[in-house]
C-alpha cells in the first residue's frame, strides 16, 4: 500500500518509446505543502513522467499513485484529486475563456452553481477579468497561460501537475505565475518542471533533478547549491553562471559522462 | 457536454456554412442535371438517393477527418484524457455531434422533398425511409472517420483514411469487385464483403423494401468502429 500521506508518489517507472527510453526508473513521493522543482535539460523525460502521473501515458513497466489511487488501475479515481498543465497549455481556440473553464469544470462534474462560484474565485485570483470573454487564439501567451492554470485548477485538486508553467513568459508574468504557486502550494502537492534554474530556487521546497530519464538528485535547493564544484579563481569566466548552474551542469554533465 | 462543444465547434468558422451549402447545391445539383430528373417524369426522390452514398464518400470524412486528430494536433486531447470521464463518453459524444450536423444538412435538403411533392404525389414513406437510412449510412461513414482521426494529428492525413476505408465499403457490393475475389476466395468470403456494401444495404431501403436487417447493419457498423475508436485512444496509451 502507498503511504496515506504521500500525495503522489512513482515507483520504477519506465517508458520507452520504441528504442528509446526516455524514463528510466524514477521513483519519488510528493506530499501534502510541497513544491517539487522538476529539473532537466530537455530531453530528459520531464514531461513523459508527467504525462504518466497524469495517465496520459501508461508507463512500459512502474507505477504512479496519486492520492493513493493507482493511475493505471484506478484512473478516474486518480484523475478526479489532480489538476494537470500539460506542456504548451493546449487549450480550444475558439472557445472564449469563460466557455472553456466553463465546459472543463462541466466535465470534471462541478455543477452549474458550483462552476459558477469557482469560475468568480479563479477569475480574482488568476487575473482572468480582462479576457474572460475573449476567444482563446487571441490571448498572448501570458494569458494563455493563465487560463491553462485556471484550467487545472478548477475542481480544486489535492495534486497539481505543471508542465513548464513559465516558459515563454516575460519576467513579469514569470513572477506573477511564481506567485501564484507559491500561494497555492501550502494545501497541494505540487510538481513543476523547469529548466530555469533560478526557478527552483524561487518557488521549490525540493528539487528533482532527471538527466537521460534518471533521477540524478532529490534534494532541498540548498543542498543542491552545496553540489556545485568549488570555483577556481585562477580561471577567468568567459560565459558567467550562477552557482545554481553550476551544480547543474555538474550534475548532468558528470552523468552524460563528459 | 462534449456534444454541444463539439456541435458548437463546427460553426467556430463559416466552413459550416460552406459545407452545408456545398452539400446542398451538389445534392441539387446531382438530381435535377446529372441524373436528368426532369426526363424520368417521375415525381420520386430516387435520383437524390442514388448520389447519396457517393457525396457521403467525400463529404463525411470531411466532418469528423477533425474529431480526434485535431485534439491531437492542438494537445488539448492530453487534457480530455486526464479528465475524470470514460473515453467512451468523448468517443460517442464527438460522434453524436459529427452525426447531428450531418442530419442538419440532410434536414437541408428537404425543399427537394417538398418540391417532389408539388409536382407528383411520390411514395412519402419511402423517402422518409431512405432520408433515415440515409442519415445511418452517414453515421456509419463518419464512425469510419473519427476511428481513423484518432490515429493521426494530420487531418489530411485522416481525410485520405477515411475516404479510402469509406470506398471499400461503398465499393463492397459491386459486381465487379465480387467478380476480382470470387475466383480465389471461398464462397463466405465473397458473401462477407457482399454484406458489407454501404450500397446494397441502403439500395435496399430506398427501394421500399424496408429491411431491418439494413439498419441493423449500419447500427451494427457504427458501434463497432466507435467501439474500434477507444481501443485506438487506449493503444496510444502504451504507445
Ligand atoms: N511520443 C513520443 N514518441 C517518441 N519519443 C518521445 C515521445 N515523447 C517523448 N519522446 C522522447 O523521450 C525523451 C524525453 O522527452 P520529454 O519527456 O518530452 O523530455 P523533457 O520534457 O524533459 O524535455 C526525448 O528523447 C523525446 O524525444
Ligand atoms: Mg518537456
């Protein structure tokens, strides 16, 4: 049995896209207050071991639970505790926003009323006032963005899946969306991949770092920062990166074996 | 739900109305001209009917070659998949709408009806029979369609599918096609594409002789591809 505190957790999943194998044994628990930064160069099966929690995908062999609730066995079940941003924030173009958040909360089975009273909270907390009745091809990316949060959001879930929520964002929306997720992750569990580092740093209680679809570290910020090899100040820097970066590259390059 | 957005989203852009348009004026078109409706002197929709399988063949997999590949090609279809609700609810549903808006340009072509009825005095149960059987033949081509959207994010692609499935069946019961496997292929063979002819079952119908067993038969074809359609989306799965 999954431990009733985890709120998602992954063992040994595997996946396989003919020959090529783009997750490789990751097992991990996420609980209930956390925020867990998804790191890799891309490429590296962030967003398949995000599309198997979510049960797009089903795993070559491993399994996922979210809210203890098998993805493969139990689908419906798992899918009714997460709300899931896939990669790009697909979204009907030519749905208004008000229509599209109004169908997704229909089809997650919120009643009328219930929608309604969910769409007013959204609308305030993820700033949607000013396209709510804009057809969604003509948002910018911001927004759309947005409305993809909005969408993952509106049943209120236990565990929150985003993939690449900032990417493409200027730095002010950057900030907002960090914002955003900073104040919803106390009653969550919430799993955003990234490849920008400063974003982990901003928002993650722990770091995952994944490289050719291993796990390579499971740690807090922090300690990631401490993973950094020592500079020497002998060598000038040519390209300047951040210590975060660093520990980065050491990370994934040592692994690609370079 | 999935029904009204679907239905809603055919007349997202004023293709609808050129489809519809389109499906009308050949309807006409192929009536009153290429079939010389007028020389028959015969107050009848047959000639309309005739046509029907063949503008079918084009026109359906127009409507639903979208269905499913053009969820794929967006990447909402990652969001319907994640949603708490059975594969088969979105299967049927986008069906449901593919098959209401074939019926909308059916329910269009009813001034044909009417115009019949002024100059003659046809058998009006039969052409009632032939618009039901028709608008059958029309779900059957589009089930072929939308189980063949689900495999592609190219809906040209899922057009081209589509028609050539929907050809063989159309082509099924021609004698010519019979005459090609019948040397070779035992006699339940032969019988078993003969069954399958989209033409034979609704010849059937617009002929008068009301037969069960053809509705079953486009009934029967409809919950198989649809059935086909889910087992596609969950093979993709594990792809
Ligand atoms: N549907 C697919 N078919 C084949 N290969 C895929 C598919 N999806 C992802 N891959 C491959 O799997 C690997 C991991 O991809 P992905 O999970 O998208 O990485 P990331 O999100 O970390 O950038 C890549 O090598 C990618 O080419
Ligand atoms: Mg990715």
């Amino acid at each position: 049995m999954p431990n009733a505190q985890a709120l998602v957790e992954t063992r040994a999943l595997i996946k396989k896209f003919g020959p090529v194998t783009a997750v490789d044994g990751v097992s991990f628990r996420v609980d209930r207050g956390e925020v867990i930064g998804f790191l890799g160069p891309n490429g590296a099966g962030k967003s398949t071991t995000m599309k198997i929690i979510a049960g797009f995908l089903e795993p070559t062999s491993g399994d996922a639970f979210v809210a203890g609730h098998d993805s493969r066995r139990d689908p419906i079940a798992a899918r009714r505790h997460l709300g899931y941003l896939p990669e790009g924030a697909p979204a009907y173009p030519d749905m208004t926003v008000a229509d599209f958040l109004g169908f997704v909360a229909g089809m997650r089975g919120l009643t009328p009323r219930e929608t309604s009273r969910r769409l007013a909270e959204l609308v305030e907390s993820i700033d949607l006032a000013d396209v709510w009745n804009r057809r969604i091809e003509a948002l910018s990316k911001g927004y759309k963005r947005r409305v993809g949060i909005a969408q993952a959001l509106v049943h209120d879930p236990d565990v929150l899946i985003l993939d690449e929520p900032t990417d493409g964002l200027d730095p002010n929306q950057k900030h907002e969306m960090r914002a955003l997720i900073r104040a919803l992750a106390p009653s969550k569990a919430i799993i955003v991949s990234t490849h920008i580092l400063e974003e982990v740093e901003a928002i993650c209680t722990r770091a995952i770092v994944i490289a050719r679809g291993r796990k390579l570290a499971d740690t807090t910020p922090a300690e990631l920062l401490a993973c950094a090899p020592p500079r020497d100040p002998s060598v000038p820097q040519l390209v300047k990166t951040t210590p975060l970066e660093d520990a980065f590259r050491h990370i994934t390059l040592e692994q690609a074996g370079v | 739900m999935i029904f009204r957005r679907e239905f809603a989203a055919y007349f997202a852009t004023p293709l609808a109305a050129v489809f519809l348009a389109v499906f009308v004026a050949v309807s006409a078109g192929m009536t009153f001209f290429v079939s010389s409706f007028f020389e028959r002197a015969q107050a009848d929709l047959s000639t309309f009917f005739t046509w029907q399988p063949w503008l079918f063949l084009v026109l359906m997999p127009a409507i639903g070659m979208r269905l499913w590949a053009e969820e794929r090609r967006l990447g909402t279809i990652e969001l319907l998949m994640t949603l708490p609700v059975s594969p088969w609810k979105f299967v049927f549903g986008k069906w449901l709408a593919a098959f209401a808006f074939a019926g909308l340009a059916l329910v269009l072509t009813m001034p044909l009806w009417i115009t019949v009825n002024v100059l003659g005095s046809p058998d009006n149960g039969v052409i009632f029979a032939s618009y039901i059987g028709a608008w059958l033949m029309a779900g059957a081509f589009l089930a072929i369609a939308s189980c063949i959207s689900a495999l592609t994010k190219n809906q040209v692609l899922a057009f081209i599918g589509a028609v050539i499935v929907g050809f063989l069946f159309v082509m099924a019961g021609f004698d010519l096609v019979l005459a090609a496997v019948r040397p070779w292929a035992p006699d339940v063979i032969v019988q078993a594409i003969d069954s399958m002819s989209f033409i034979g079952h609704f010849q059937r119908i617009t002929d008068g002789v009301f037969e069960a067993s053809a509705l079953v038969f486009f009934i029967s074809l409809i919950g198989f591809a649809l059935w086909l359609n889910v087992q596609i989306l969950d093979a993709r799965k594990a792809a």
